[in-house]
C-alpha cells in the first residue's frame, strides 16, 4: 500500500451529519468529492479514495446488551461498498465499541474484511472501561490490543490471499493510547496512527508534533480534518500545509 498510494477521504454515518461529511447527501456524489479531493494530494503518489463509515457508533445509553454502542445495518454497508468499489477506492469500517470488547466488534465485520477493499478504522476515544460512559471521557487502548487486532487482519489476509490491509486507529490525545512500544506489525497488514483534533493550524500542528513523537517502527501516519470544527474561529489547513507535516501523512481524513 505504501508508498506507493495516498489514501485520502471522507468518513460519517448516512443521517447523521454531526458525524461527517458521509452523513449528508448522496453516497455517489459524496465519493466523487472524495475522488476530487484526493487528487489534490497526490504528491508524487497514487491518489486511492477512502470512503470511512461508522460500522460500530458508541451510544450513551446502554442498549438491550448494555455494550453502549450500535451496529450499522449491513444494507448500509453493502451500499458504501458498492460506491467505494465503484470509485476503485477503499472502504474502511469505523468501530467505537463503547463497552463491548474490540476484536469482537472486529470479528462482527469478517464477513466484509475478507473483501480486499475493506479495512478497518478504531476510535479509542470511544474505548470505555466498565462503568464509564460514552461522551463522559475518553476512552483508551493500548500496543498489545492494537496487535491483536493487527494480528487477526493477517490470519485473514493470508488465509484468503487477500492484499495488504489498512488498520487505521484515530488517537486525539495522548492519553488514549497506551503502551505504544508494544504494538507489532503484522504481516499483510498497514498500521495507520491518525492524529484527530480540532483547532486552528497552530494547534492541530501542535497536537501532531506530540502524536508523532518516538513513532515504533513500521507505523505510518494519518491526519484528520474538520470542515465546520476547524473553520470555526479559524480556517481549515489547506492541502499544502497537510503535505509540509512531518513525517509525510500517508492517509488524509475528513469529517
């Protein structure tokens, strides 16, 4: 996957435009835009568009299960595969687990991930221990769940020859995750750390420098940018300054 291509693309949940940019109108046209705005990042490298939906939205109530969080139907899903293969880009499925175990969630999708234009996305910020609560605080993982995870992606690559697969974790502060050192890299499968959070330029750069800071070996980098958050008081960073970051982001995310 690299360095050959830059993934770039929108993310959000159909009907729910407080979630992202893939929240409001229509998926197709929505992927062209992700299409055109790839482009724009090239830099040297393929532009490969990333259609990210949320396959796992952490909930504030508890649910029939108490797992604090919901599946996306996989009518949904089916549909943003259909446009993502359309585009001959990537879709990558969004968990926020809310209480429920990660891997299980991971595992919920297999179905979908012995695609090989499916990937997965973790938000870890929506990690909660027991007795926390979605939007409370942030959540957290750590190196060794980040490889299991890895560790299950590979078992599927291999048993179903499938290329190389995107395992993306959004990581908005420090603090969410843990343990760093001891993610692993796994055969047939690309670690992407995203750096999330809003602000102004100024800020976002600041929040990066402390994210990539000491990055383990084999570990790529992604950032995320927010149409209406980052503009708000401020302006949004244009492509320019996104491809001035060092190291390089490989993977450009929008919401």
């Amino acid at each position: 996957m690299f360095p050959r291509y830059r993934l770039v693309g929108f993310c959000g949940l159909p009907g729910a435009a407080a979630l992202g940019r893939l929240g409001t109108g229509d998926p197709e046209r929505r992927a062209a835009e992700a299409e055109k705005v790839a482009h724009s990042y090239a830099a040297g490298r393929e532009p490969l568009p990333v259609l990210e939906i949320l396959a796992t939205v952490a909930n504030s109530a508890a649910g029939p299960d108490g797992m604090y969080r919901s599946r996306t139907p996989d009518a949904t899903v089916r549909r943003f595969h259909r446009v993502a293969r359309d585009r001959r880009g990537l879709l990558l499925l969004n968990i926020q687990p809310g209480r429920a175990k990660v891997l299980d969630e991971v595992k919920a999708l297999r179905d979908w991930l012995v695609h090989p234009d499916v990937g997965i996305a973790l938000d870890p910020e929506w990690e909660m221990d027991s007795g926390q609560v979605p939007g409370d605080t942030y959540g957290h993982t750590d190196g060794h769940e980040l490889t299991e995870v890895a560790r299950y992606l590979s078992g599927l690559v291999e048993a179903h020859d499938l290329p190389q697969k995107p395992l993306v974790f959004h990581q908005v502060a420090t603090s969410v995750v843990s343990k760093q050192s001891a993610l692993r890299p796994q055969p047939g499968v690309a670690l992407i750390k995203s750096a999330d959070g809003i602000g102004s330029p100024g800020l976002k750069r600041g929040t990066w420098r402390k994210l990539v800071n000491d990055l383990p070996d084999g570990l790529h980098t992604g950032f995320k940018l927010f149409y209406e958050e980052d503009a708000e008081g401020s302006r949004l960073m244009t492509p320019k300054e996104v491809l001035a970051l060092r190291p390089q982001p490989e993977y450009v995310m929008y919401e």
